[in-house]
C-alpha cells in the first residue's frame, strides 16, 4: 500500500513507477494505492473512488 507514490515525481519518472507497479501486479502481488495523478490512475485495473467528507 502507498500513498500518492506519484507525487513530485517527473513526468518520466512516473512512467518507470508505473512499469513497477505493473510489474508487481505481473509477478502476483496486490498493490493499493491513494493516488490523485491521473496518470497512474489510468493505468489500473480498478479505480475505487471515496467521497468526500
């Protein structure tokens, strides 16, 4: 689990997280995320939206 693990993060730089992540996917792990950057957010099989408080 991470939170925002996208955040500051140079446009190419988010491309090698997210080839990580799917990486970690592919090798059968489960991975959670708090994200606001659509980037990665597209990049997700599931996308769980919580409504504000």
């Amino acid at each position: 689990m991470q939170d925002e693990p996208g955040t500051g993060l140079h446009p190419a730089d988010i491309d090698k997280l997210i080839a990580q992540l799917q990486g970690l996917v592919h090798a059968g792990n489960t991975v959670i995320l708090v994200e606001h950057g659509l980037r990665v957010a597209a990049a997700s099989n599931w996308v769980k939206r919580r409504p504000p408080w």
